[in-house]
C-alpha cells in the first residue's frame, strides 16, 4: 500500500510547459505493476507542452478542468473537462491551454 497526498508532493515541470506532481513512478517500488507514472498536471492559459511520444507505454489523459486543444499524429482535437483522451504507443501528442483558466488533467502511462 502507498499512501499520499498531493501536498506531499514537489511539482515539477515536463516537455517545455507543462506542471506536474509525479504521483506514481514505476521506479518508486511499482516494479510488478504495468503502471510507469501517473501525474497530476495543469498548463496556465496560453501555455502548452511540446510534441513528444512514448515507446515503451500507452498514455490516458483524463481532462479535470478548463479548455484546450491536444493534437495527435497531425490531428487536433478540442478537450473539454471529463474528456478522455487515450494516446497509442508511439504516437507524438502535445496539448495547448486555448481557455482563459488553468487546464488540469491526470495523466496515466501504462508499459507494453
């Protein structure tokens, strides 16, 4: 068992933009789980995170709050709060705040 909370945790900043707390890492004791990292992020209005992909995971993006646009291979996509957006190994995604307040997601990378 691992508990925590938020407050607990240093945030951090990834891929040129966006704010994280690292919430789960598979180098903090997760070896026998699938589960690389889970994140709680947030871009201000304006920002965004520059293009990148995974090779090894998947990645789910759970919108929380606010307005952006996340573009995958090429295509962009408009995110709302409760999207769900689930990013295939190998492919570049980046996302862009479009709102006028924070846009906050959790994010979740699972290893193939």
């Amino acid at each position: 068992m691992k508990k925590l909370h938020t407050s607990q945790i240093q945030e951090t900043v990834v891929h040129g933009g966006a704010k994280r707390k690292l919430l789960i890492a598979k180098d903090q004791g997760h070896s026998s789980s699938h589960l690389q990292t889970m994140n709680d992020a947030h871009l201000e209005p304006g920002e965004t995170f520059e293009p990148h992909a995974h090779a090894d995971s998947e990645e789910i993006f759970y919108f929380l709050e606010g307005y952006g646009e996340m573009t995958v291979d090429g295509e962009t996509f408009d995110i709302t709060p409760g999207g769900v957006i689930v990013i295939e190994k190998d492919e570049q995604h980046s996302v862009k705040n479009t709102g006028e307040e924070t846009l906050r997601f959790i994010t979740v990378r699972v290893l193939h």
